[in-house]
C-alpha cells in the first residue's frame, strides 16, 4: 500500500516537473519571439532614418569639396537655406567664403543692381582665389572702381543656369563670354577656375564658387 502510494506520488512530482519545465520553455520561446519581433521595428526607424540624414544635400543639388566649408546651421547667414532667401549680393555677405568678394561689390557700388537683378548666375570668386593674385594687383584693382566693375561683371551671367546647363558659352553683363567646360560635378570657367561649390541657391540667383578669379578678354 506504501509502495502504491509512493509510486502515485513520483508520478505525481514527475509529471507537475515536466509541466513547469514545458510552461517555462513556453516563456522561453515567447520571450524570444517578442525580441525577433521588436527587433524589425526598433531597426526600421535606423533604416529610413538614413536617407534622411543625406536628403538635403541630395535635394538641395549643391556640389563640390568646397561645399564642406559652408556653415550647416540653418539659421546661420552663410548656410545654403539662410542664402536661398534672399537676394545674392546679401547673400553672399553671410558667406564665410566670400568676404573679399562682398568687400569687392560694395566698393564697385553694385550691390543694388546684383540684389535687384531678375535672375543671375554669378561665378563667385572665393576668398582664396582673390589670394591667388599679388597683393598689389589685388590693390590696384579694388582702388580703381571702373576696372573692378569691369572684373566683376564679367563674373555676372544674366540668367540663371542650372548644372545641365553650364557648358558652354555665356555672355556676361560685362559685354564678354566666359566659357564652361564640363558635366556632372565637375567644371571649369575660361579652362583654368575650376567650381569648387556649385548650385548654390539665392533669392535671384544660381551661385558658383570659383577657386581663381576670372579676366574680362578685353
């Protein structure tokens, strides 16, 4: 009679083992479904988030190595999205790179006409291209106000000129033609200034930033 009882009692113990042991590997395997299954949501926000991250540059279609420079911070003058709203003359005096050029257009008296111009595309010389020049040619230039607006006009396009549209020949306000050559995201201006940021967006006007400033032929 012990004995029965006994045996009922292993069984007994065995079979609520086995039970515990089936519920705990139930757990178990739920658990790690949970986690298989949490694991595509908390990756899908990582994914879409990265085209995210290069979209405004993509968007934007700004281009060059000397894009880099151009301060990211919206509400910064010289960034792209301060820039494309206003006019290119204000425009360019929030640029970091191009504070010889603004200093330039001020002293030719020209940042009425390029602010109010319809539409432009403007070869716009960088801080070290004005460098590249000797400094008392630099001098003499920015002393004589017909010969700088001579220079600067000829960087002058009036109309503006997406990338698709940059090759070739285009007539300035100066009188002459200046030549592109080119495609894609790379070109140069008269064979030797070569775009070192590209499609830059004002209110009025394209912008190329240029590493050499260009020469009127005549």
């Amino acid at each position: 009679m012990k004995g029965s009882i006994l045996m009922r009692t292993t069984r007994f113990t065995a079979v609520a083992a086995a039970a515990v042991f089936a519920l705990a590997a139930a757990g178990c395997g739920s658990d790690g479904g949970d986690d298989t299954a949490a694991a595509p949501a908390s990756s899908a926000p990582m994914t879409s988030s990265a085209p995210m991250t290069s979209a405004p540059a993509m968007m934007d279609g700004q281009f060059g190595p000397g894009c880099a420079a151009v301060p990211t911070d919206a509400a910064n003058p010289g960034s792209f999205a301060a820039m494309a709203k206003v006019p290119v003359a204000t425009a360019a005096s929030g640029n970091p790179l191009l504070s010889t050029l603004v200093t330039a257009v001020k002293k030719a008296g020209l940042v009425d006409s390029l602010n109010g111009a319809p539409a432009a595309t403007v070869f716009a010389p960088t801080n070290d291209a004005f460098a590249k020049l000797p400094k008392a040619d630099l001098d003499k230039v920015l002393a004589d106000k017909a010969l700088l607006t001579k220079v600067l006009t000829y960087h002058v396009v009036p109309e503006k000129l997406g990338p698709d549209q940059l090759a070739g020949p285009h007539k300035t306000l100066q009188g002459g033609e200046v030549t592109v050559a080119g495609s894609g995201t790379e070109f140069t201006v008269d064979g030797s200034s070569k775009v070192v940021c590209g499609n830059v967006q004002t209110a009025n006007a394209t912008v190329y930033l240029v590493d050499t400033v260009l020469m009127p032929k005549s």
